[in-house]
C-alpha cells in the first residue's frame, strides 16, 4: 500500500470520528434544549441578551457567575432562565 493510500484511509477515519463527535454535540444539545424547554443560548447570545461584551461575560462565568451547561471543554451554552435567576442574586 502506498503512502497516498494510508493517508486517505487515515482522512476518512479522521473524518467518521469527527462526524461522530458532531453528531453527538447536536444530541446532546437537542436533549438540552427540550429538557429546558426552550433552545439554549451561545455566549456570543447570552452576552448580546445581558448588553455585555463576550469577554465580560466569559469573565463572569469563569467566575462562577453565570451559570453554564458545558457540552464538552470548549462548548458552552447557557439556559436564559438560569442566568437571570443567578444574576438576581449577584
């Protein structure tokens, strides 16, 4: 087997994996969304929605602040209704 054979074996594993990872983000965040019974917020949203730049509100959640459901390390939605009632309480 050549190079340029193992190569693209490799890409098309590299591929399925990465579509199963896509796959599974969407279902959990499909479960989350029905669970909270609305759909749930990006960052670049919650800091629209709060009139807050996007690194204060990173800043606030790395901070304990704001409340976040963390899909994996670096994914991280947040339910409207959780935020608010955290934020009453700051």
């Amino acid at each position: 087997m050549n190079t340029l054979a193992v190569a693209s074996i490799q890409e098309q594993r590299d591929l399925e994996r990465l579509a199963a990872v896509v796959a599974d983000l969407q279902g959990r965040l499909e479960f989350f969304s029905q669970t909270c019974g609305e759909r749930l917020l990006t960052v670049e949203e919650l800091a629209s929605r709060l009139q807050l730049s996007i690194d204060t509100t990173r800043d606030h959640v790395n901070a304990g602040q704001i409340p976040l459901i963390r899909l994996n390390s670096r994914t991280w939605r947040f339910h409207w209704p959780t935020v608010l009632a955290a934020m009453k309480t700051l």
